[in-house]
C-alpha cells in the first residue's frame, strides 16, 4: 500500500500539482463550503401561470353563459320559428272561423274533386253514405259487362237463380249464392239503365233493383232471417215475371 502512495506521490510530483500546496487556508474554505446552506430556488415569472389560470376561468365563464341559453330554449320557442314557415293549408287559416270549418267539412267528404280523399290505402274508391244508401248512385255504377244485351243478362240471371246446378250455385250454399246474384243484379240494373228505358220497363226493374238492395245492403234486413226469407221469395217472383215479359227476345 505505501508503494502505491509513493508512486501516487512520484506522479504528482512530476505534473503540474508539483508546485501547489494544500495549507490550512485550503482546507477552510473547503469545509465551509461543505457547510454552506442551500440558497433557495429563485422562481421564475408569475406572468405566465396567472395568465393560463385567467383564460381557464374566462372558458369556464363563456362555456356557463352558452349553457344557460341553450337550457332557457323552451318547446315553444323552438316551436315558433316552424309555424311561422309553415305555409297556410289552402288559405284556409285567413277565413273566418265558420268558413274555414266549411271548407274543412267539404275538403274532407268522399266525391270531391282531390283524388287522394276518393281513395283509401288500399285503392278502393270512397264513398258517401248517402251514395251508400242509394242503389243508383254512382257507388253501385260499373263500366263492363259480359253480357252483351239486356236479354242476355235476365236470361243468365233467371237460370242461375232457378237451377241448383247452375255455376253460380256450384261450390257455395245456397244463401250466398243468392246474395252473390242480388247484389250483382244492383249494379248490371244500372249499366243496362238505357235499354231498360227504351223498353219502357224502368218501373219493373226498379222494383226488381229495390229488393235486391234490401236484400243485400239494408242491415234491418240482414239482421232478421224472416226478413231474409221474405225479401228472397221477393225476388224471385218478380225476376220470374220480368224474365217472362223477355220471352220473345231469347
């Protein structure tokens, strides 16, 4: 160990600390240095951080403010600014109170000139009950028919209605098969309107048309079977004797 601190002190003695000595003065200052406290950290500016913390509070502000405005929008007022777009519904909304409660009753009923209110979801066309209620209104009306002559159609309907093997009566009992026939016969009635007139039997038919639709339609009639019952012997005897006045034309 002291041949290595001879060596130690050898090597130091040929640098540069060969001339520097290491006196009591040295040793001070280096203990009081040692000893020395700790000066306190010098901070920096106070700028900045108050900065940040004012624009934090300054968001929370402004953020609050907006908030409150949103919350103060009432159903009302939002309601408000739609209605004032909304276009008025025909005009209706300038007419007075009794003739706008008029033009609503009259825009509403069936047979007006809107096709949208004529027809259902399901395409079928809507009627009054007033049309309803009248065998010759437009609601018993149709455009085609099979038969060519009014001849030809008393003849089907006759021999159909008499004859338990007809086509109409294949299939079906023999009440519906008889509803089915009377109520068909409302509107056929209807169609051959001109040929009915021209052979002066408008009376006739009528009657025939009548029974039918009470038969068919009225629910006083349909309620009660005796009813039925009478309606359909109805029915019958005047279908016989119309199809007899039509004896010469088959």
């Amino acid at each position: 160990m002291k041949d290595r601190l001879s060596e130690y002190r050898d090597a130091m003695n040929k640098s540069v600390f060969k001339n520097q000595q290491f006196t009591e003065r040295h040793k001070q200052a280096i203990l009081a240095k040692i000893n020395e406290q700790p000066q306190p950290r010098k901070t920096g500016s106070w700028f900045p951080r108050a900065a940040s913390v004012a624009f934090v509070i300054l968001f929370v502000i402004v953020g609050a403010y907006f908030l409150r405005e949103q919350l103060e929008l009432t159903p009302e007022s939002v309601a408000e600014p739609l209605l004032e777009q909304t276009p008025a519904k025909n005009n209706q909304e300038n007419l007075p109170v009794d003739e706008r409660d008029e033009a609503e009753k009259v825009q509403g009923e069936p047979g007006t000139s809107s096709l949208e209110e004529q027809y259902n979801e399901h395409g079928d066309q809507i009627y009054s009950k007033e049309e309803l209620a009248n065998p010759k209104s437009i609601a018993y009306q149709i455009e085609y028919s099979e038969y060519e002559s009014l001849p030809e159609y008393v003849s089907a309907l006759y021999n159909n209605w008499f004859n338990e093997n007809s086509t109409v009566r294949k299939g079906t009992d023999s009440e519906t098969a008889e509803q089915v026939m009377a109520s068909s016969s409302v509107s056929y009635i209807n169609y051959f309107e001109g040929a009915i007139q021209s052979k002066g039997m408008s009376e006739e038919f009528d009657k025939l048309q009548q029974i039918a639709f009470d038969l068919t339609s009225s629910p006083d009639t349909l309620s009660d079977e005796e009813k039925i019952k009478e309606k359909t012997d109805e029915f019958e005897e005047h279908l016989g004797e119309i199809h007899a006045t039509f004896k010469e034309d088959y």
